[in-house]
C-alpha cells in the first residue's frame, strides 16, 4: 500500500520510478494550457484545502458528495462569496477533468451558486481629477493608464516598452483576459510621463545587462524562437520593479514588473486624501472610464472592443448607471406641501 506525502500523492517504493507529485501535475497541466499564474495558484490552493478537508484521501477515491461536502462547508461555515465558491468548483473539476482525466455525468450536476447583479461604483469626473491629483508621483501614471485607456490593473502593470505606440498614439495589450489582445488609446495627458516611464525602463534594462542579469519573463515559447527577445528592450517592461526578485515559477532571479499590492495601497492612500467616500479599487477607474465614454456619446459596441469584453451584455451593465430611472428624478417628498405651525425642521 503506497503512502501519502504531504503533496497528497502516492509515493511509491524506492525500486519503482516515482511519479510527478499531485500537486506538481496540476501546475504542469495549467502552464501547458497557457494560464496565469494567479490562476495557478488559487487552483493549487483549492485542490490542497478539497484534500485536506477530506482527510488527505486522494481525490480518485471521492466524487460529487465530497466535492459538494467540501463546498457546502465554504458556504455555510467559510460565508465565501459566489465567487470564491465558484473558482474553488472551477479548480477541483479542473483537478478531476485535465490532471486525473476523469468526466463524468455527475460533474455537471453539481450545484453552483447564484450570482446577483450588482452595480459598480463609478467615480465622477471630479473624483477622478481630485484622486489623480493625489495619488503619489510614482503612481500617477498607472492610475491615469486605468481611468484613461480602461485597463485593468494587471494589463497595465505587464506592458512591455514595445506596447507603447507613440506615432499612432494607441497601446497595445497583448494577452489580455481571456487571451484577446487589443488596441486602446494613449490618452494625450499621460503622453509625456509615458515617454518619462520609457527613459525609466531603459535606464534599468541598460543596468541589468551591464550586470548579466538574465532577462524578463516572456511569454510561451517565445524565448527558444527568439533567442535575445528575454533581453531585448523592446520585451523589457514598462513598469519593471526596482529590485531583482525569484521568478516562481522558473526560480530565475530576475527583474519583475511592479506588483499590485504596492498600487492598490497608493490608490487606497490617494482616495483618503481626496476625501472620496466611496469603496474604491483599481477596477473602478475602469468601470469610469467605461460609464464616462458612454455619457460622452461613444457608442456601446465601440466601448466593447476598448474593454475588451466578449459579449456587450457585459457592457451594459453601464448604461443600466447612466439610464437608471432614479437619476435627476424628483423625489415624492420634495412634493409635500408646507405644513403651517410645524415645528419640526430638518437638522
């Protein structure tokens, strides 16, 4: 009988060949379907709890009862969101159906939560211009990136110096979600700290191979075609880190792209300062751009392609804000007629 390692594979006798671990086949699987690596991690974290929870039983010997066991306790006990339970489902059938190769009939019987509709909070163009003119210098151009061509914040921090286009005045994002690419505007304001943000980059590139530091990460197989592509300055990227760091999935110790964390709390800083009571991300400079572009009279499907969303019903949620029936309509209350002798006032 095979044990268990903490990796939650059988480890097999010393004369038999050991197989890849579980949990290193399930990273082998998703980096040959090409996902991220924020994919690859969530999916590895949920798959090691499904296990766990179960007592360190090897998924082949469980099915929809453990799996639905597992996700009735992140919703009754964990109060996980829809959507945490639904990329919890979505890495466990991944486990079953591309690592283990199993597809069966209960697989879509399994029940998944119901996702209500929510509207996003959208700043206005005062709050946009108040937060801009708050944030850290450092940070003003990925935030003007954001609100200004609609990226979303992992976009706009993996461009590479190649993407800029200053001739045509457009960016290009390769890769982006879902694996589309497309073409948004530069937007005019954020030209000359652009070319700034270059210089910057370059500067960097010139000191990393000055000192032989291996180059960036490059997507796919790019860097068997095109031999010197890691450490051209055309793939260097547009906002690289200011140290050197293990990559995690080569283990190379390179220079990375600057994190998200580091621009989320700029932005959390930014949005103090300007007084802004409204639950703000990075994502809501894009829902902005998108609900101000549409106010401004472009039309829907043209806002479509620049946000890069598949279906336009994903769009529309934005013209729900600018055509809700609640917008510029006189409250019942502001109808009552005075009543003589009352001496009750609003504070």
């Amino acid at each position: 009988m095979y044990r268990y390692n903490r990796d939650f594979t059988h480890s097999p006798p010393s004369h038999m060949q050991t197989p890849p671990r579980l949990l290193d086949q399930v990273r082998e699987r998703i980096r040959y379907k090409h996902y991220s690596l924020r994919t690859e991690k969530a999916y590895v974290f949920w798959i090691r709890r499904f296990i766990q929870f179960h007592g360190l039983r090897h998924p082949k010997d469980m099915g929809a009862a453990e799996i639905e066991r597992f996700l009735s306790q992140l919703a009754t006990v964990g109060k996980v969101s829809p959507s945490t339970h639904k990329q919890a489902l979505a890495a466990i059938l991944f486990l079953y159906r591309e690592v283990l190769g199993v597809n069966l009939s209960w697989m879509g019987e399994i029940g998944r939560p119901r996702t209500s509709p929510h509207v996003p909070v959208v700043l206005s163009r005062e709050e946009v211009a108040g937060l801009l003119a708050r944030v850290a210098p450092e940070y003003w151009l990925i935030c003007s990136l954001l609100y200004g061509a609609g990226l979303r914040l992992q976009e706009c921090l993996t461009l590479r110096v190649k993407d800029i286009d200053f001739q045509r005045r457009v960016i290009y994002i390769r890769h982006g979600k879902g694996g589309k690419d497309r073409i948004v505007m530069l937007p005019a304001p954020a030209q000359a700290a652009l070319r700034t943000q270059v210089d910057h980059s370059r500067s960097l590139w010139a000191q990393d191979r000055a000192a032989a530091i291996p180059g960036v990460e490059v997507p796919h197989a790019l860097a068997r075609k095109l031999n010197r592509a890691a450490e051209s300055l055309s793939w260097h990227w547009l906002f690289p880190a200011s140290g050197l760091s293990v990559d995690p999935r080569s283990r190379v110790r390179r220079r990375h792209h600057q994190y998200p964390q580091t621009v989320a709390r700029a932005l959390s800083q930014a949005v103090y300062r300007a007084g802004i009571a409204k639950r703000v991300s990075a994502h809501t400079l894009r829902h902005s751009f998108a609900t101000h572009l549409l106010d401004s009279g472009v039309d829907i499907r043209r806002v479509q392609e620049l946000l890069g969303h598949a279906d336009v019903s994903t769009t529309m949620i934005y013209t729900h804000i600018l055509s809700s029936s609640a917008a510029g309509l006189r409250s019942p209350m502001e109808l009552l007629p005075p009543v003589a002798g009352n001496a009750t006032s609003a504070a």
